[in-house]
C-alpha cells in the first residue's frame, strides 16, 4: 500500500499485522516464546533532508 500512494490500503495492512500480531501472543506463552516483529524496511514515514517545522506532509 505504502509504495503506491494508496494510504487507506497501508492503514488497513497496518491493523492487519497488529492483528496477527495480538493473536500470535495470545496463542504463545510469553516465558516460553520470543516474539519477534519486523519489517523489510522502515522508511515509510521519514522525512528527508531539512524540511521547516509545520511543513504539510502531503
């Protein structure tokens, strides 16, 4: 979603992992079990170089 411009579908995809995430705890024991949650990258929402503060994000 996020690579097309598309922020309704990355919100959706977002709530889907929080999702999966939450049910995976509740089927795991927390002392038996790491959980580990990652991504394939994480610059979704950076801001590059030096923008003003109060600059619009869109």
């Amino acid at each position: 979603g996020h690579h097309d411009s598309r922020a309704s579908m990355a919100l959706h995809e977002a709530v889907a992992l929080d999702d999966a995430v939450a049910r995976g705890l509740a089927l795991t024991n927390e002392e038996e079990t790491l959980t580990i949650v990652t991504a394939d990258h994480s610059h979704a929402f950076t801001f590059n170089g030096y923008p003003f503060r109060g600059n619009s994000i869109l």
